[in-house]
C-alpha cells in the first residue's frame, strides 16, 4: 500500500513539473523569444536597450527625479524595419539651444554608414517635440531610419541644472544604441569618410574574448579670422587619411593640427599621431593619466557608464577612459579612420573654459576613492600638488608655484598662466623643476607631431 502510494505521489508531482514547465514556456518567456525572433529577422525587438546590458553601479548615477526621458522618440518599433546587427552605433549628444549643433548632426549623419543614437537635452518640453519633428521631416532620406532620438526634459530647479549633463546625456544614448557595438562621440566631432566599413574590420579582427577598443584619432580644424564656425561642413573636410596628410603637409597655416595638442597634450597624445601617420595596421598603445581619446567598444556588463556627477567643462570623458583602464581594456588604434573636430568659441573671453572647484572636488572626494575601493590603488592615482587647493599647499610647493606666475586665485580656479605657452624644454631649469614638482608638466605646450 505504501509502496503504491508513493508511485502515485510521485506521478503527480511529475505532471505538476510539466505543466510548470509548460506554462513557463507558453506566457513568461514569450515576450523574450518574440524579442529573440526579431531580432534574427533584423526587426528592432519591443524594447530596443535590452540588446545589451552595461555595467550599472549606482555610484555613478544622478539622482533623476524631475528628469522626463522618452526614449526612442518618433522611431516606431512595429514598422518592418531591418536592423544590421554588425553595424557600429555612434552615441551622441547635444541640447536644442544651439541651432549649429543640428548642422553637426547632418555633417555627422553624411559621413557615418552606421546608427546613431542621440539623447536630445532641454528644459523647454513645449518646444523640443515641434523642433524634432520639423528637423527629421526636412532630412528624411539622408537619416534613412539611422537615426534614434532620445529627448530628455530638465524640469529641475537647482543649481545643478546650471550645467550641461553631458555624461548623464552619454549614457542615455549609449543605453539605447541599436547594436552593441558603439562609438561614444560628441557631436561637432566628424568622422573621416568610410570610416564605419574600416572599423568594422578592425573589430572583426580583435580576440572576441578580450576586452579591447578601436580608438580613432582626432584632429582640430582651425578657423582663420573670417570663418564661421556655423557654416563649416562636412563638405569642407578631408574624406580620407591621405587627404589630411596631404593638407597638413601643404599648409604653411596649420589649419589641421592634433586635437588640443598645443594645450593639453596628454588629452590626445598617447594616440601616438607620430606613429599613426606611418601606419597601415592597428597598433595597441598604452594608458596614461588624463587619456581622452574617442573610440568603439563593445556593450557588455564589464563596461563601466560614464560618471554622471560629472557636469559642465571638465573630467567627464578622461574619467571614463580611467576606469576603462582599470576594468582592464587594452587600447587599439585604427590606422585608417579618424575624427575632426571644427573648432569653436566658447563664451569666455579668452577662449579658455575653466574648470570648476565642484569637479575637482567630485574628482578627489568622490570618484577616486570608488576607483580605489573597487580596483585597488594604482600608481597614476597618487595625488599630486596639481590636484590640491592652495591652503593644502606645502611651503615649498607654493613658492614653486609663485615662480610660475600663479597666485591663490590662479592655481584654485585652475587658471591658465602665460607661461603655459613656452615649449616644457625651453623653460629655464628653475621653471622646469617647479612645473615638475608640482605635476603640471602636461600643461606646457609640447612640440606637435606633423607628418
């Protein structure tokens, strides 16, 4: 009797498990495999950004009440629309204040053959929708469907809306990205022509079980004194790398120099511009503090997002590659594709933005000590006279800084002083110690590499 009681048992929790099974299959999962299913036939799935996942720690992230995101505005996912999943995804940004802006999106749009994800920024709600509208109307056929708008609507009221979450608005776009693969950009930075095909094979060829990027390197168009920053396209630009050589080699004005290299060389300069002008293959290069280079990467969980806390001029994008450093990415230049950046003035007077105490302050207090709670200490973390106010200045240290010129105001609002200008060897040996002993030594001009 018990023997046959337990067979019976036994039969009815068997049936219970399929039915289990069965409904999970049937109702649970359906929405997934109806995503899967769609995106084998190339059709975008119902929720476009879950076709990766990133990285999501908290400590990165802003507080977002009072901030209105509507994600994939006016791209409807039930038309049969085919999407390319080898396809490379630029992710952009810009705010609807500036009307020049949607030039550098169409300049961008004619030059890229790949998506592009946009994360429109304003805190005028009753006008974004009717300029959008108005904007893909009139370009329909060169946006072909590539392009993605995310609008996202400030109705904060604070002081932190003074600035412009640029690195919030980053991570908008590259969230919503139609591929995986994506090439965080700002939006007055183009590419060179054909540059998507190119990067294409330079991703095929990476190990697929390392964590690698493809870094384009950037160039600055110079403005002479009678152009406009506004009505400089696309059209006016070198298509290829030997077309840039060639104008960079013909020009006794230097119109096409490495970006910001006369300034703030360690931005850009690890790209190695020298080497690269020789180049026909990929070559890796190393990380250096304060490298801001623009490139593709792959979405993935092991990807940080960019630190939010970071807004206005100043550590938004160097921080990214810093983490991207420790998580352990090797860095890849391509030989072949590369960006310009048409130059611009910016409202200070003298053309320079400074960055604010409130960034360095988040740099130091904040997204240090979480780079070191997470990844240990690495050597390029040690803080140097640079990075500390002048009351926090030894003696020593501040008399150094006198030398060069700076006072208590200059050195804790970051000023730059007119001997920034001179070539590092060319200072006297007095100026080169205190630009040593303070780790100002990247701010002096250096020598550009020209081809």
């Amino acid at each position: 009797m018990t023997s046959r009681f337990q067979f019976v048992l036994c039969c009815i929790c068997l049936i219970l498990g399929y039915i289990s099974i069965y409904v999970y299959n049937k109702f649970i999962t359906r929405e997934d495999r109806h995503n899967e299913s769609k995106l084998e036939n190339g059709q975008p799935p119902n929720n476009p950004s879950r076709i990766a996942s990133l990285s999501s720690k908290k400590n990165h992230h802003i507080d977002r009440e009072g901030i209105d995101i509507t994600p994939f505005y006016s791209y409807s996912t039930d038309d049969n629309r085919f999407i390319k999943r080898d396809r490379i995804s630029v992710a952009t940004h810009m705010s609807i204040s500036n009307s020049a802006r949607f030039q550098r999106l169409l300049d961008l749009a004619s030059r890229w053959d790949g998506y592009i994800s946009v994360a429109i920024y304003t805190k005028q709600a009753s006008e974004v929708t009717k300029i959008i509208d108005s904007f893909i109307e009139s370009h329909k056929q060169l946006f072909d469907d590539k392009l993605t708008f995310h609008l996202v609507v400030d109705n904060r009221i604070d002081r932190d809306t003074e600035f412009y979450p640029n690195n919030f608005l980053r991570n908008i776009a590259m969230k919503h990205t139609l591929t995986d693969f994506v090439l965080n950009l700002d939006v007055d930075f183009i590419p060179s022509l054909h540059s998507h095909k190119k990067l294409q094979s330079h991703v095929k060829r990476l190990d697929s079980n390392s964590l690698s990027i493809i870094i384009l390197p950037a160039f600055e168009r110079i403005l002479s004194d009678n152009e406009d920053w506004a009505t400089i396209t696309s059209d006016d630009l070198p298509d290829t790398k030997k077309q840039l050589l060639k104008d960079m080699r013909a020009n006794s004005t230097r119109i096409y120099t490495p970006f910001h290299h006369s300034y703030f060389s360690a931005g850009h300069g690890p790209t190695d511009y020298a080497r690269w002008y020789k180049a026909s293959d990929p070559y890796q290069v190393g990380y250096k503090k304060n490298f801001e280079p623009y490139y593709v990467v792959q979405k993935s969980t092991e990807l940080p997002q960019f630190w939010e806390h970071f807004t206005g001029f100043g550590k938004n994008k160097l921080s990214w590659v810093e983490e991207m450093a420790l998580v352990g990415y090797e860095f890849h230049v391509t030989p072949n594709a590369f960006l310009i950046h048409i130059n611009h003035q910016h409202t200070k007077d003298n053309n320079v933005r400074v960055v604010r105490k409130e960034i360095f302050d988040e740099y130091s207090n904040s997204f240090c000590p979480y780079l070191t709670a997470t990844y240990g200490e690495v050597y390029w973390m040690e803080k140097s006279f640079a990075e500390k106010n002048w009351d926090a200045l030894p003696n020593h240290a501040k008399n150094a800084a006198k030398l060069l010129g700076f006072n208590k105001d200059l050195w804790d609002y970051n000023e730059l002083i007119p001997l920034y200008e001179t070539p590092l060897n060319e200072l006297y040996d007095a100026e080169r110690d205190a630009a040593k002993l303070l780790g100002l030594e990247i701010y002096f001009d250096v020598p550009t590499p020209w081809p």
